[in-house]
C-alpha cells in the first residue's frame, strides 16, 4: 500500500480533480488554503508579498496500478503547465495500515 500527497496552486485544483475523475479516484482528504514554500519555487504564503494559495490532497491506495495512472496523468498535465512554480507536485510514501 502507499500514500500520496499532491500539492498545487489553487489555480490547478479543477485540473487535479479533472484526473482524479478521470481515473475514477473518488476518494481523497483535501486541505484548502494550504501555505508553503518547495525546492525552487516561489512561497504561496495567501500575503500581499507572496499572494496565492495551494491545496494539498492526501490519497491511500491499496493498489500500485491506480497509483502509476495518477502518476502518469499529473506527468502529462504538468507538461502543459508552463511555469516550472505551478506544476503539481505528488509525493509518494509506504502505508503501512488503514484502519
């Protein structure tokens, strides 16, 4: 089993939730307004300064075959994503339990 989290800018999550329906994952945790800074990018801290929010999306997977289609489908939509701070971002971890 693993877990991913996603992370994209607010402008992004309609195009997130356009794979995820897609794929017929239909079932996830959302944080709205979420703050932060990655590797390189610029902060999204919702300031005058640094405007902007993301929204963070965390999803268990009994299975690696859904996984490897989420995978690909984010590889695909960021290549369309034009600034290198906009690209959706998918952190991918072991999962040990659901209970």
């Amino acid at each position: 089993m693993k877990i991913a989290f996603l992370v994209c800018n607010e402008v992004y999550y309609p195009r997130l939730l356009s794979i995820l329906g897609t794929l017929g994952i239909d079932y996830y945790t959302r944080w709205d307004k979420v703050t932060g800074k990655g590797h390189g990018t610029e902060p999204h801290l919702g300031t005058r300064s640094f405007p902007g929010h993301n929204s963070a999306l965390m999803i268990a997977f009994r299975e690696e075959d859904s996984l490897e289609k989420l995978v690909e489908g984010i590889v695909s939509a960021n290549k369309e994503i034009q600034r290198a701070d906009d690209k959706i971002r998918l952190f991918q971890v072991p999962l040990e339990r659901i209970v």
